[in-house]
C-alpha cells in the first residue's frame, strides 16, 4: 500500500516506518523536518516537509495514498491543540484527495471502563492518570470526535503507558473497551497493530485497545 505517516519523526512514527518498510508498503513520512528522521529510513521513503495544522500544506503527502497512520502527539502537560489541529488537516486533506483510511493513536487512560480492574476502573484512572493528562486527553478526546465526524474510514488506536521494548509479538487488543491489565505497551507492538488493522474494514468505525 502507498501510506502517509504523520509524527513519523517519533516514537510510534517512527516504528510505523520501519515495520511498513519491512512489509513492502510505500512510505510517505509528512515531517515538520526532514532532517529529524533518520538518514537510513530518511533515504527510503518519500518526506514531505509541511505544517500539518495546515490541509493545503499537508495534501502533497496525502494525494494518492491508500491510507493514513498519524502518531502524532504533544510532549508538554500543558493545553495543547496537536491532537485535535492535526486531525482536522489532516482528514479535510483526505476528503479533497479522495483518501478514505485513517488510523490515529489516541490513549487506553482516557477512558475507565468495565475493561478495566476495580482499582483501575475507580481508583487508578480517575484520580492519578486522568488528572495528570488532563490536557492531553482533552485534546485526544477532541481529535476523536473530528475522526467520528469526518465521514472517513477511521480507526483509532489506543495503548496503555508507552514505553521502548523490541516488539513482543504476542500483545492483546480490545475492540471498543479497555484490555483488563493493559498498563502499557511497547510502541512497536503499538505500530505493528496499526499496520495491522489496515486493511481490515471491520475495524473501521472501532476504537482497538492494545497492551503488551
């Protein structure tokens, strides 16, 4: 498949690339800088250098591709508009180019369901993690509803704590509810799942939890 990455410069982009390579797909990566992906991957894909809160900047990499895999995401605690601004270029972008798959990476503690344990259900989620990304699951929670309301195929995918690990290969998913135990996840199960899910239509309109 022709893919259009964006937030290929970090941690799951980045992984997305490498693995989407790996499996022959054709990578466009859309970067604020070229110079910020590695000059090994940097050399085999397409990079489109663009604003990405901007759909007239962001449409060359969008443009006759298959799908789209954003990863992108904000480091600051603070309010922040990466999530939200993103998504809403990206999927204007994509319905001017005809481009119908996307997938983005939201956030498993967003969200306490009946996935979940009692202590993270009740304890865990509500008064540790939610609090301390208050801002950037506001703005993950933004994304997610400009997603619904797009009319594109779209896929949202959401992992525990991230962290660097080799893929495991064995991680659990969870359609539309939390994965009981699903504390984290290695960013490269997280774009394997991704990669996954592609070109299986019946996760269109799903949000897929996935945990290591």
């Amino acid at each position: 498949m022709r893919l259009a990455v964006f937030g290929a410069t970090g941690g799951i982009g980045l992984e997305l690339v490498r693995q989407g390579l790996d499996r022959g797909h054709e990578i466009t990566a859309v970067v604020r800088a070229a110079a910020r992906l590695p000059a090994g991957l940097r050399e085999r894909v397409e990079v489109v250098e663009a604003d990405v809160m901007d759909p007239a900047a962001v449409a060359p990499g969008v443009e006759g591709r298959d799908a789209v895999l954003s990863a992108m995401g904000s480091r600051e605690r603070g309010p922040t508009t990466v999530h939200s601004g993103s998504v809403a270029a990206i999927t204007e972008a994509m319905r001017r180019a005809g481009v119908r798959r996307v997938l983005t990476v939201g956030a498993a503690g967003m969200v306490a369901d009946a996935g979940d344990g009692l202590f993270t259900r009740y304890v865990l989620k509500p008064l540790v993690v939610q609090p301390l990304f208050r801002h950037s699951y506001a703005d993950l929670a933004a994304s997610e509803e400009l997603l619904r309301r797009a009319g594109l195929d779209w896929t949202v995918v959401r992992p525990g704590r991230l962290r660097d690990a080799p893929p495991t290969g064995r991680y659990r998913t969870s359609w539309d509810r939390c994965v009981r135990g699903g504390h984290s996840t290695v960013r490269a199960d997280t774009a394997d799942c991704m990669l996954s899910l592609l070109d299986d239509p019946a996760s269109a309109g799903h949000v897929v939890y996935v945990t290591s």
